[in-house]
C-alpha cells in the first residue's frame, strides 16, 4: 500500500507548519503516512524553524529542530493526498497555484478539523510573542487529533 501523503502549509514554513508537521507526525503511523510542510513564501528556504516553535515542540516533546523551509511547488499540489493550510491566505495563495478540480479538492484550513463551518485561521505568530506560538501549539494539537482519527 501507498503511503497517505500529507502537507502543511503556511506562509514561511518556520513557525505554524513545522509545529503542525511535528505534532501530527507523531500521532500517525510512518508505514503508512509522510508528513511533510512548505511555505507559500520563499523567504525562509533552507532556514531552520523559528527557535521560538522549536522550543514550544520541545517542551511538548516534539523534535522539529532537523526540520529546513521548503517553498510549495506545482508537483506537491500533484503528490499530496490531503493539503491543510493554516489561514485563509494561505487557502487563496495554494488555491491559486491548483490547475484541477481534484487538486482544489485536497486544499482545507487545517481547523474546519474542529470548526467546520467557520473558517479560523492558525494566526502567524511571526511577530508575536512565546505565548502566540503556545497558543499556535494548542490549536493544532486539536485539530490534528481529529485529523489523525479521520485518516487513520
Ligand atoms: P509562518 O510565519 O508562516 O507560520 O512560518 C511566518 C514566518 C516568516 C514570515 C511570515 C510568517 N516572514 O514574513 O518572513
């Protein structure tokens, strides 16, 4: 069997995706899902994650330190079975960038995991503090307890 592929996205991929990489991987099985994240935004290619959510990882466990930014490509929009984004703009950014109705298909904001009808943003915690990035933490250790469930 394929593995379940999985992508989370954000705008530098060194805050909020690299936690939501982290967090769900440890809630699957690796014989059968890869967890990958990319950022819209080149800025913070080949960069390790922002030390403030490697330590918040940390402190729950999670080692996303080996982690390096990566900038979301055509071919990911192809490879990924499910594709979860972290805000709105991140939606509009990836949707754009989709060329079939079964790419679109594969594109939710990872908290329609627990708010499905209400469309909350993961807010980038870039320019914020240690506690925005424990707030970050909590928000998408819940929504990947409800996607693990749902994939697994
Ligand atoms: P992220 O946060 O999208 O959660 O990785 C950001 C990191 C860097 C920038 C913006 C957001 N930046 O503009 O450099």
């Amino acid at each position: 069997m394929p593995k379940t592929k999985i992508l989370m996205v954000c705008l530098g991929n060194i805050c909020r995706s690299p936690l939501a990489e982290g967090i769900l991987r440890s809630k699957l099985d690796d014989k059968n899902f890869e967890v990958d994240s990319v950022g819209t935004g080149s800025w913070h290619v080949g960069n390790s994650p922002d030390a403030r959510s490697i330590k918040v990882g940390a402190k729950h466990n999670i080692d996303i330190s080996h982690l390096r930014g990566r900038q979301l490509s055509k071919e990911d929009l192809e490879k990924f079975d499910h594709i979860y984004v972290m805000d709105q703009n991140n939606l509009d950014d990836v949707l754009e960038m989709t060329t079939t109705d079964e790419q679109k298909r594969k594109v939710l904001m990872v908290l329609d995991a627990v708010f499905p009808t209400e469309k909350v943003d993961v807010p980038d915690p870039y320019n914020g503090t240690i506690e925005d990035f424990e707030r970050v933490y909590e928000m998408l250790e819940e929504a990947s307890n409800v996607i693990a469930k749902q994939l697994a």
